[in-house]
C-alpha cells in the first residue's frame, strides 16, 4: 500500500513539474492561450504610443498570435533587465527583435531573421565632423549591451566611449553635443529622421546584420511554432509589407 502511495505522489509531481495543459502536452507559453511580449523599448521595432505599443515588431507579433490562436499581451522590460525577465517567465518572447550573433544566442534562442540593416555613423549639426576621416579623437556614443557599442569601442583613433542606457539618450547626447558621433541601425535612423531633425549620416560601420525575436533558452516548442509562422509570413508576403512600412529606409 505504501509503495502504490508513494507512486501516486511521484506521479502527481511530474505532472506538476512539467507543466502540462491536458492530454500530455506541455504548455509553451508562460500562460496558457497568451503570448506574452516583453515590450523592450527600440526604434523602430517597439515603441509607447499612448498607454499602448505601436512598431515593427508589435505588428509582427500580433499576426503571429493571431495564427497560433493566442491572445496578445505586452509587458515591459529594458535592455538591462530583459534576460532576468525572461528566464523568470515574466514573457515568452521579446518584442523587439535582436542582432542574431553568436553571444545572442548563446544567451537565449533567436527565430529566424525578420530583418536586416547597416550600422550607421551618425552626427548632428553643421560644425560637425563630415566624414569617417575626420573622426580621430572623437566621442563616441553607443547603447549598453549593444552591438553598436562593440563597433564604437573598435573604433580606431577615437578618444573615448560614451554608454547610455536607451537610444533616446544617445540622441539626445549627440544633440546637446555630449559626445560627437553615435552609431545607430540604419532603419531607427531613417525612422528618427523621416522629418529631417539635423542628424546626418557620414558611411555605415561593420558588416549588415540579421534581427529575430528571442525566446528563453530551450523553450524550443515556442521556438519552432513562431518559426513557422515567420516562415509562413515571408512566403505570402507580408512580413515584407511590414517591413516596408516601419523599416523602409
């Protein structure tokens, strides 16, 4: 009698521990019927828009949900906090899309690309330097834990490397003359500047790079659902008209 009690206990504790819905199959989302967001703030892919979101991934996310029977649901979190949020289930998967690099994804699981952009030098203003050559000694701007702020410490000849926690400051910063050139993805740049606003761009910076959505590391069914998806996007074309509208350069 003993050993049938104490199979029971284990078994109701696999049951729990795997966090299943019925009939066997495991959830994928942290709750079920809901994708939730992590809502990084970044231009274009994410932006406030009252007490909503609007941008890139927004959009993109919301016909994702929508194919996989899921509602949608947007939660905030910040470059500095954002690993921590997803490994302590406070979303599925982040909103704003992410440089796939081997660091990334190590960290955590990355869909396929989304996107694709240059890194541009940008500065402010007409006293400003006009070209790559004129930039020994300079200031330079980038975001914390970015891929940017790895191309501006490759810098050579510049003087000194300014971090920021969010691309408004490093904006701001070059405005107010804080640091001398910044580096920006070429699609947040032409977004920031579609009304002209002084900031100029004087060449692009390493090699293109790719964007996906991160998910928390091994939640492969999630993974392999938004994939699919994605994939499915990119063949009827609309993934393309998303990008047209947010990211056209």
């Amino acid at each position: 009698m003993k050993k049938v009690a104490l199979f029971l206990v284990v078994l109701l504790a696999g049951i729990v521990a795997s966090g299943s819905t019925g009939c066997g199959q495991a959830r994928f989302t942290i709750r079920e019927g809901t994708l939730v967001v992590g809502a990084e703030l970044d231009v274009p892919w994410l932006m406030e828009k009252g007490a909503a979101y609007e941008g890139f991934g927004v959009e993109v996310l919301e016909r994702v949900a929508d194919e996989l029977d899921l509602e949608i649901e947007l939660v905030p979190t910040t470059i500095g906090t954002r690993l921590e949020d997803m490994n302590g289930d406070r979303y599925d998967v982040l909103g704003a899309p992410v440089v796939i690099t081997a660091e990334r994804k190590a960290q955590m699981d990355i869909t396929v690309p989304v996107a694709e952009t240059d890194f541009k030098l940008v500065v402010y203003g007409d006293s400003a330097p006009g070209s790559r050559e004129e930039l020994a000694g300079a200031v330079v701007g980038a975001v914390e834990g970015s891929r940017a702020l790895k191309l501006a410490r490759a810098m050579p000849g510049i003087s000194d490397v300014r971090v920021f926690p969010h691309d408004d400051e490093v904006y701001e910063a070059l405005r107010d003359g804080t640091v001398d050139v910044i580096l920006s993805p070429s699609v947040e740049f032409a977004w920031r500047t579609r009304d002209g606003d002084g900031f100029v761009s004087i060449g692009e910076i390493g090699e293109p790079t790719e964007w996906g959505f991160g998910v928390r590391k091994g939640n492969t069914e999630l993974l392999t659902r938004l994939n699919r998806v994605l994939d499915g996007m990119k063949g009827d074309g609309s993934l393309l008209e998303l990008q047209e509208k947010w990211l056209g350069e």
